[in-house]
C-alpha cells in the first residue's frame, strides 16, 4: 500500500479591526445508527412512517416498562468505532440526563456521560493534494433520540409524534482540531463517508439522520499550539455551541458568521459568554439559545434499570476482522496499485458505490487508469445529464469494462468507445454485440489502412508537397484516412503509415 | 368445607386436588369476604368478573389433572403491578384511570400458574410510606387491635393493603413489592410471611417503578410454606428485564425440611437500636434460642456500616424515583390538569404534577432532584453508592464466615396507630425502614416471620436475612423459626 504523506494545512484566518484571529472548532456528530429497531425496543426506525405508529410501550414511557439493549446497535457503535480507529471500551454504562420535554415521555434521555463505548480515535480530513488535517476523535457514546414537537399545525396546540423516541444515534466527539468552516465541513464530509462504508449510518443529512453541533471559539496567533502543548483549554478563546446543524452550506455560514461575532465583541472590549446558540440561515446569524447559567441540569447518573454493558475481545475482533476496505486505504491502493491519480482516486473513493463499480470495470478490462477516466469522465457525466445515481446506471460496470477493453485490445478508437458507450447506456445492449453489428470495429489490416492512405495522398499531390516541408500537416492526411475509413481505422496504424508514406 | 379463606395455598391446593373443594367456591368465599371488609380498605380495585372466570378456568385446569400449585388459588395482586385492562395506579392520583394494554412479567407467571386474581391491593402512593396513608385511596387498616382498644392501626407499607388481606382471610396471599421493607415491615405488623427475594429474582417488567435499583416483588403468606410455594410461581429469568437473573427458579418448597442443624446463624451487634423496646430486643432473643435450639450454631456478628444504610437509602431511592417518576406528566396517560388560559407547557407539567402527586411523593422528588444536581451530586448521591458498596461488602465477610443466615428484628416496634405520625418529622417514619434497607442496598433476600405477640397482643416479626440466591435456604431456616415459634394468633374479627 502507497504510504501517503501530508502537509498539515493552515487554520483560516479572520482579519479583525485590530488583529488577525485564528479559529479553533469542535464538533459533536449525531449520526443516527443504521438498524432496523430502536436502541432499546423493538419499534421500528422506519423514516416517515404515520405519526406515532412506530412507538413501542417502552418509548412511550408507560409505567413500568424497561428498556432492553438493542446488541446490533452496539455492534454497530463498535465497528464504528474501530473505522475511527478509536479505542474499544470493553466496559462502558448508560446514564440518564433528565429533562422535561413532552417529545421525551420518559423524561430522560438514556446516554453514556460517564463510560461511553468507544474512546479515542481519529479522522484524516483532506483538503486538497497532500494536504490533511488530522482530527483527534474524543469518544463515541450510543444515545436515544428524541421526538419531535409540532407547533404549527393548530394556533392553540402542540402536537407530538414519538415515532423518532429512542431511536439509535451515536454521537461522535471530535477534539477542537478543527481549524476553519471548510475544515469542518470537510471533517463531516469524511466522516459521513466513513460512516456509509462501513454501513452504521446512512449519512443522510435531509432526514436529520446526521446533524452536527458546533463548537467555535477565536484565538491569536500562537495560542491554539500553546494549547496543543499542554491540552490546557485557558489558551483558547470561550466558546459558543451552535446547535443542530444538517446541511454542509449552513455549517459553513454558521461558523464563519459566529467567529465574526465573536471577533467583534472581543474587539470592543467585550467578553464572549459560553453559551448555546442558534444558527438562522435566513438572516445568516447566529442566536443566544441559552447561556451557560441558564443551562439545565440534566442530573446525570447511572441509569439502574441498565447493567453496566460488557463485552468481550472476541466479538471486537470478529468486528474488527468483517471491516470494509475504508476510504483512505482504498485510495491510497487505487493511486499505489493502479496509479491513478490524487483526484480520481479521491473521486472514485467518495462513495462506496462509486469504488465498488469502478472496481467491477477495471475486473473486467484489467485498466485501472482507462477505467478511471471511462467512469469519471463518461459515465459520471452522462449519469449527471440524467440527474441519476450510480445505483440507477442503465450500464453495468462488467458493459463498461467491456467498451474499455475493446478500446485496450485496439478494437475500436476512443472516439467510437463513446458512440458505443451511448448506444450501450441507452439501448441496454452488449458493447460487443453494438461493435459487431452496426460494424464498428476498427480496421487494424494494415493493407487495407495502406491502400486508403496510397489514396489519399495520390489525390492530393500538392498537400503532400507543402506536408514534406511542414512535418505538422501530417495530421491532415490522418483526418482525411480516418474520414475515408468511417472512424475505424487504428489511429495509430494510420498515424504510423501516413508517416512512413511522406518520408517525414 | 366451612372457612375456605382461612386456607393456606399448601392446604387449598390439596383441597382442590383432592376435588374436596372448587376455585369457584373459594374464589366466591373470597369474593364475600372482601364484600365485607370495605372498612379495611384493602382491595381498591375488585375484579369479581376476572376472579369467576379464572376459577372456572382453574377448575377446568384441575379436572384435566394439569394443575400447578398454584392454580385456582384466589390472590390479591398489589396495585404497583400493572394488570392488562384492569386499573393500576400504583395508589396514586396521577395515574388516574390508568389501564394498562399489558400485564407485569410477575402477575402473567401468577396468570399462567392458574392463579386467581381477585382484585388490586392498596399500598402507599409509588410505595413509598410505611403505614399505607400516603394512598390516594385512603389508609388500609390493620385487622389487629390492641388488646381493649378499638384505635385504628396501620397494616404497615408501602405493601399494606396486601398484609392486611392476607392477614384478615380475604385472600389466601398477595403479591408485594419491597424496596426498602415494604413486604416485610407489613408482613410484621400483620402477623403474616413476607419474603424479599434477591435482586434480579423476581422481574420488574410491568412492575411502575419506584427506586429501580432496590425494587423487588415478592409473595405476601399466611406461613413459609405458601411464600415458597408463591414464590416459586412468581420468579422468572425475564429477558425483557435487564436486571433479571438468568438463573433457574429452584423448588423452593422442596427446600422446606426443617432441618437447620449445622447452621450458621449471625446476630448482628449494630442492629441493636438505641431506645428499641425492650419487647423487640426479647423477641430476638428468643428468636436466637428457638435457632439454637433446632440445632443452628448461632454467632455474634458485625455489619459495621450500618448505621449509614438509612441514609444511604434515603438518598439512593429518591434519586432514582426522582428520574423515574419523570414519566408522569400528563402528556400521554392518567391525570392531566385543566390549564387556564394562557398556560404552557410549563404549567402542564406543574399544576398536574402538583395535583396528581400526594406529599410524600413531592418530597421525595424534591429530595431526588436536589440530591443527583451539579455540585451536590458528589456528596450526596455518589457517597450513598460508595455506602451501598461498603454495605454489601459487610454482607459478603459475614457470609465469607460461614454466616448461613442472619437474623434481626423485623420492625423497631409493633404497629402503630393511623395518624400517629402524620405530623412527625417524616424520618420517624423513614426509621421503621431501619433492619430492612440493608437488605435492599445490598440485593440479598430477606424475609420476616411472625414470631410472638407485644404485650397488647399485636404480632412482631423477626427478620432473616440470606445468601444471595439462597432463597431455599432461607426460607428453610424461616421455616424452622416459624415452627418453633408456633405462631398461631389470628385478630379477631371487628370489622
């Protein structure tokens, strides 16, 4: 495997009136666990379901119900986990944080404060060629969601739906490594895509099934590495937590409009307060939620209807050992095995799927480089035109590597591989097949290219004159061989020959 | 046969067996008698309806000669269990016409053991008291007088509607649930068997929760043998329980031979109370001799934390009712306060929480929320579970001894007069709880058994305490207590 090495890159800087600041971000991840049942009953996760028809007696709080670990949701925490390469607790617990809110019957959230499952790990974020920022990862603890309250469907009341109460999420604590919006939304961006290889989250920001909160604060010059040193936060600035963000777009805006704010009041004179705030993308600013003093106790303590949860090494490693191939090691085989380049590499690694078919294509044309630029290039686009996924393509990937190794072998030119390529999308039919009947197979007999270019250049005696004094114009005559072959000449055969044939 | 509510469930079993009698007639002898103890306040909720047909079910059972114990036997079950379409308020206003769409892992085992359920029982308001007036329903009464006097007494509680039904004939046992003593204290004020068992025996499924930690359910008897003949029915490994033992419910009845010779019983020294009546400190020593007597060794032992197990208590099991009672805000189900125009969520929560909740229950809640808050979590509730551990451990050295069983008093006195304490400190109150929330804290099953009258004729009970897991054991040792006690006193009908 290629070892790649990077640039750490520098942290956004913000110039103020007086100084220029550096901004240091934080953030907690809620991604919704990928299972089919809650974390702590067997109600169902479906999305969009009829308001208040997946709720089991446990979600609904009903008075001497308890929860029961769902084993497939730790599984699932595990091996998320281990993506992050992050330490396995072997021994974690459960706490409740207690709050009142009808969209939480019970009225406690049940959560990991004090043990959570996973510890410390790490996510490399890339920010252009060679150039990565390494974002230390705290812990990951496995929680309930909450419901959702509605107030706007009747002037007088607030509607509930509990269908969302208890399901799965893992919220994943990142330190303050993160040094600028485009940093943080690349962070997200990595991270979702960690997270869908490894199938424990589907990623999807639309639906909330991943949100981030966002912690910013601003520093001079120097300050963030005195923190490094030491781990001592008194280095850096207060920080302000913008809460429930899932769109990249807003992330960015938010962060970028909150170091402003605080920029400004430090600036003044004034001292930034710790507290929760809201980011509003209408008016692009963000607002107090709560401050720190109004800031409820959650009492957290460990929640006694829950034995503490034990695992053994075993299942770790059976875990462990059933991993998929993750982003960076698939990148860094298809640039190391199959040269390809940073970018392509990168492209092809963004989404499992995209891998996944690419690999199919260089199975069954042996190219990696030709079928990275068929699938980037051709099959990218043309699915873009459709506005379709890769999932929906009309081509399988065995077809496409068929074209490719048509191409490879010298049975037909690039330029026919794209007639072919669109017929074979469009038509649903064999590349092969397309070749062998509408006859577009290139011609590689070097006695018929021959005669074509004796033809053309007994037809055009004074271009041959001036091509002998102007080397360049040798191109002509392969456009006009080409034109007399219909395209399926080898190009390189004609190229070869026209040479030869005017003593160049 | 005349007086079939003065049955055992060991003798009804044989009589029902033998075909000597029918669940219907006992059921129905039952069903009159609750009908003429509406002054004892005990059954809260009766379900005649549900009664007559698992008799008739229990008889058919019976007939086809594929009856467990426990079949066709008329029971009281505690209003802390949910029952399936039968109200369950756990005595409380706040779960006002509150009807479960399922029924506790405990009362289905009853269910499917034939059992007979004749109605719900009353008990403190989330179990939480010790004289059962803390009941949205009113106090239950104590079918005991003092010898004389006609002054109404507490049954004890939280469990009091179940002792004073078992006690009084109007069932032939109850369930109880015991968090920090309310199946025994009762158990001893009544004259009746109430065994504790361990932590995770019993599930909790179904079960409204009051202190999660510490809540166990366990049989309410009118002796040893039909605590462990109910118990035995009542105990599962319940998956949907995490706390549950995954262990095999043993034969506890089987356990019952009456041989203790060899064993090791311990007498703890700081169970001696400062200003215990002397009648208490005479009965436990008299408890001692009838154990020695039968051949137990019997060893003075010392549990040296006790002292900090009430306390302990005291901060542990509000704290968790605190969260656990969370639940209970008028959103979904029971009592919801009519807002006043203008009122939010806020006032939702508050004014239906004031309402629905009775005083006892504030309190705790209050003391709950302020014992787990940000800066008093440390000393408080993070002391009480380093308590709770060293309690526990006491427990262990004394059994890593060669302490088979421990023995205490039940109850620091014999019952006491409704009303007597309803302007005491509230930790008067919480004092009655003082031999039995060790037990609790520290998960072991203990059980009491009537030993001897005061000299006003009231029962006292003492306490055995046992290895965890052991409950066969145990209930053997009450055994052999109870036969050398030959407690026979019943109270003499008023009522």
């Amino acid at each position: 495997m290629l070892d790649l090495t990077y640039e750490t890159p520098k942290p956004k800087v913000i110039a103020g009136a007086k100084h220029d600041w550096e901004l240091v971000i934080g953030m907690e991840i809620h991604a919704q666990v990928s299972s089919n049942a809650k974390l702590f009953s067997g109600a169902s996760t479906a999305f969009g379901a009829e308001p208040n028809s997946n709720v089991s007696f446990v979600d609904a709080a009903m008075p001497g119900m308890l929860p029961v670990i769902n084993e497939y949701c730790v599984e699932q925490a595990v091996r998320t986990g281990l993506g992050l390469k992050a330490q396995i607790n072997l021994w974690s617990a459960f706490d409740r944080k207690n709050y009142f809110y009808p969209d939480s019957p019970q009225g406690y959230q049940i959560s990991q404060l004090y043990h959570p499952i996973v510890g410390e790990g790490e996510v490399l974020v890339e920010m252009g060629e060679g150039v990565a920022r390494l974002v230390r990862i705290e812990r990951i603890h496995i929680e309930q969601d909450a419901g959702k309250s509605i107030h706007d469907m009747d002037p007088h009341m607030s509607f509930i739906d509990i269908n969302r109460t208890g399901v799965p999420l893992m919220e994943i604590v990142s330190r303050p490594d993160i040094r600028g919006p485009e940093e943080a939304a690349a962070y997200v961006t990595k991270l979702r895509q960690i997270l869908r290889y490894l199938g424990t989250c589907d990623g999807n920001m639309q639906n909330g099934n991943l949100r981030a909160d966002v912690n910013v604060s601003v520093c001079r010059a120097g300050q963030y590495e005195k923190y490094q040193e030491t781990q001592d936060f008194s280095h850096l600035g207060t920080r302000c937590e913008i809460k429930n963000m899932n769109s990249m777009r807003f992330i960015q805006a938010a962060i970028d409009v909150e170091a402003r704010r605080q920029i400004a009041i430090i600036e003044a004179g004034g001292a930034v307060v710790q507290e929760t705030r809201l980011y509003d993308p209408d008016k692009n600013e963000t607002r107090s939620m709560r401050s720190k003093e109004e800031a409820q106790d959650y009492r957290y303590f460990p929640d006694p209807d829950l034995l503490p949860l034990e695992i053994e090494q075993a299942w770790v490693d059976d875990i462990a050992a059933s991993l998929p191939e993750l982003p960076d090691a698939k990148k860094s085989r298809f640039m190391g095995d199959m040269g390809l380049s940073d970018y392509d590499a990168s492209v092809l690694t963004a989404e499992t799927e995209n891998a996944n078919f690419f690999e199919e294509v260089v199975a069954a044309c042996g190219d990696g480089k030709l079928a990275a630029n068929w699938v980037i290039n051709e099959l990218f686009g043309r699915l873009k035109k459709d506005d379709a996924e890769i999932s929906d393509s009309p081509i399988s990937p065995a077809r496409l590597g068929q074209i490719v190794a048509l191409i490879k072998k010298g049975d037909i030119s690039g330029k026919i591989a794209k007639d072919v390529f669109e017929i074979a999308y469009t038509q649903d039919r064999d590349p092969e097949e397309i070749v062998e009947t509408e006859g577009m197979k290139q011609v590689t007999d070097t006695g018929a290219i021959e005669a074509a270019v004796d033809e053309v250049i007994a037809a055009n005696p004074a271009q041959v004159e001036k091509a002998k004094q102007n080397p360049k114009l040798a191109g002509w005559f392969v456009g006009q061989v080409m034109k007399a072959t219909g395209g399926k000449a080898n190009p390189a055969a004609v190229n070869q020959l026209v040479t030869e044939k005017l003593g160049l | 046969m005349s007086d079939l509510t003065k049955l055992t469930i060991a003798g009804a079993r044989d009589a029902l067996r033998k075909g000597d009698v029918t669940s219907v007639e006992l059921t129905e002898a039952c069903l009159s008698a609750i009908d003429a103890a509406d002054a004892l306040n005990a059954f809260v909720h009766k379900t005649p309806e549900i009664a007559r047909d698992r008799a008739a079910a229990a008889d058919a059972r019976i007939k086809a000669g594929d009856a467990p114990d426990m079949c066709g036997i008329p029971v009281g079950i505690k209003d802390l269990f949910c029952t399936k379409g039968v109200a369950s308020q756990a005595a409380s206003g706040i779960l006002e016409g509150f009807l479960p769409e399922y029924e506790s892992t405990v009362s289905q085992n009853l269910v499917d053991a034939g059992a007979v359920m004749l109605g719900k029982l009353n008990m403190d308001e989330f179990a939480m008291g010790s004289s059962n007036e803390t009941s949205v329903y009113g106090n239950a009464v104590n079918p005991w007088r003092r010898e004389g006097s006609d002054a109404a007494l507490t049954p004890g509680g939280s469990s009091g509607g179940s002792a004073s039904a078992v006690a009084a004939d109007l069932c032939l046992a109850a369930t109880g649930t015991d968090t920090g003593g309310s199946i025994r204290q009762p158990a001893a004020f009544t004259g009746t068997v109430g065994i504790k068992p361990t932590y995770g025996r019993c599930s909790r499924w179904g079960v409204v929760a009051f202190a999660s930690s510490l809540d166990q359910a366990g049989p309410m008897t009118k002796d040893v043998r039909d605590a462990a003949i109910m118990l035995q029915a009542m105990c599962s490994h319940d998956p949907k329980d995490s706390t549950s033992a995954e262990l095999a419910v043993p034969d506890f009845e089987a356990a019952l031979t009456g041989d203790i010779r060899g064993k090791t019983i311990g007498i703890p020294k700081e169970y001696h109370m400062d200003g215990m009546p002397q009648e208490i400190e005479d009965l436990w020593t008299r408890g001692k001799e009838m154990l020695a007597d039968a051949g137990a060794k019997i060893v003075d032992i010392s549990l040296p934390h006790t002292k900090y197990a009430l306390p302990a208590y005291y901060v542990i099991a509000p704290a968790e009712a605190s969260s656990n009672l969370a639940r209970y805000d008028g959103v979904r189900y029971g009592h919801r306060a009519k807002l006043a125009q203008g009122d939010g969520i806020t006032e939702l929560y508050e004014k239906t929480r004031a309402e629905g909740f009775g005083s006892e229950v504030q309190r705790r809640i209050m003391v709950g929320t302020y014992v787990l808050s940000a800066g008093f979590y440390d000393a408080y509730y993070n002391r009480a579970r380093k308590v709770r551990t060293l309690i526990k451990k006491d427990f262990e050295d004394a059994f890593a001894q060669g302490v088979d069983a421990i023995l205490t008093p039940a109850t620091p006195s014999a019952a006491f007069c409704l009303g007597e304490m309803t302007d005491a400190d509230p930790v008067q109150m919480y004092l009655n709880d003082v031999f039995t929330v060790t037990v609790n804290l520290a998960g072991l099953p203990g059980i009491a058994v009537p030993a001897g009258l005061d000299k006003q004729g009231l029962p006292l009970g003492l306490q055995l305490i046992g290895r965890p897991w052991e409950e066969g054991d145990l209930l053997n040792t009450a055994y052999a207590l109870e036969t050398a006690a030959g407690f026979v006193a019943k109270p003499a009908k008023w009522w």
